[in-house]
C-alpha cells in the first residue's frame, strides 16, 4: 500500500500513520497545522513518523499543494484532515468549515479522480451527521439530520464522496467515527480535560444533571476500522465506527 493521509498530525491521522508504517506501508502525510488547539502538540504526534524512512511530510492547505503530484503514486487516500469542534462551528467561523471541511474534501476527490491505480478513498465523517432523534444503536440507513454546523460540513463531504463514487466511479468509502478517545487526544475533549484535572488534582466540571451517556471508540479501534476499509470496504458504502453497543 502507499497511503496519502490527510491531517496526519492530528490525533487519529497520526495514530493511523504509526499502524501503517508498523505494517510495512509506504505513507506521505499533509498537514496545515490549523491553529484550532496548539501546534506543538502535533509535532509531538508526528515524532515518530518523521524519522521513518518510509514516511515522508508535507506542510500545505490541501488547496494549496499540487495534488496530482502528490496523489500520482498513491493506492490508498485517508482522508481525515478536517476543522474539528461541534461549539465552535456556529455563526462567523462557520466559513473555516465550509473551507476546510467542504472545499478541502471536494478539491481532493476531484484530484483522485486522474489516479488510476488509486484503490480506496477512505473518508473519516462523523456520527454529528445523525443528530439527536436517531434510535440507538445507529444504523448506517438512518435518515441523517445534523443538527450544528459542524454536522452539516461533515455530511456535505459525506455526500461528495458519494457523488465522485456514483459519476466517476472513485472508490470512495465514508466511516461514521463516534467521539475517539485514547493517547494524543486533543486537548479540549473530555478524557484529556479528566485526565488533567486527575493528574492535577483540579475539580472537573460537570455539565446538566451528570447523568448524560455518550459513545466513545478507542483510537486503536477507529484506526482498525480505516485499515479494513482500505482493504474490505465496499465503493460508494458508509459505515458506522462504533453506534450504540455497550462493551
């Protein structure tokens, strides 16, 4: 395999590089290093990638690089770059989503389209795409009704895909992730503000009545799920990674 991965500094981009050079692939990251939580600690996850010989950086928009270069060898695309956050996407910055989360994935499918030994296109979505009045577990079939911006961007890509996979025939793949937690976590979700404030012995703030459930999925296990969709994922199908089974 010959991997591009899109956002690989990131948590999962970065976690899901290490599993690819540890099985013996060949992987060229991209990464704009947005400034949404701080840079450092993406350098910190892009550590050890960078001193392997089968692994090569790029810094760029996904807009800004010359895509059929970088794509004219891959067999593999996982894309997860993406501007992250539910809270933030409302109102003014809603445009950073629409450029980073819409434009970013439109611009690459239509780049992936001239690459004919390109086998997978895997694109990392987000179960924001469900909304709140969907039985649990989820069901891929289930009609999707996001109800932030966020969602909105994330479903939108969601629909590119398909429609790249139903015009031209891209073997696109979309995964539905459900709030990844494990090591390198970005620092405003929930397990690493826990973690913290444990480790700190500082109060952590409990939001209503303390009684909401929520999915998570450990990384390793959303990781997993890109690498089986690479290799067994059907074109054109989205899948659920993770949806309401208690383990």
């Amino acid at each position: 395999m010959k991997a591009l991965v899109t956002g690989v500094a990131g948590f999962i981009g970065s976690t899901l590089t290490d599993r690819l050079l540890a099985d013996g692939e060949d992987v060229v990251g991209i990464d704009c290093f947005t400034d949404y939580y701080p840079r450092d600690y993406k350098e910190r996850n892009l550590g050890g990638a960078l001193a392997h010989p089968r692994f090569r950086f790029v810094e760029s928009r996904i807009q800004d690089v010359d895509l059929p270069a970088l794509l004219k060898d891959r067999t593999h695309v996982f894309h997860l770059a993406a501007q992250a956050g539910v809270r933030k996407s409302w109102g003014r910055d809603f445009a950073i989503y629409t450029v980073n989360n819409i434009e970013a994935t439109q611009a690459l499918l239509e780049a992936a389209c001239g690459i004919p030994a390109l086998e997978k296109f895997v694109y990392s979505s987000s179960s924001s795409v469900y909304g709140d009045l969907v039985p649990m577990p989820m069901r891929e079939d289930a009609l999707p009704q996001p109800v932030s911006p966020y969602g909105v961007s994330k479903l939108a890509a969601e629909q590119l895909c398909y429609l790249y996979y139903s015009n031209y025939g891209l073997p696109t793949v979309s995964l539905r992730y459900f709030t990844v937690y494990g090591p390198r976590q970005r620092p405003d979700m929930g397990f690493h503000k826990f973690l913290r404030a444990t480790i700190l012995g500082e109060p952590i703030t409990v939001f209503g009545d303390g009684d909401q459930t929520r999915d998570f999925t450990f990384v390793t296990d959303t990781v997993a799920a890109n690498v089986a969709a690479a290799k067994q994922g059907l074109p054109g199908r989205v899948y659920n990674s993770g949806g309401g089974s208690r383990v």
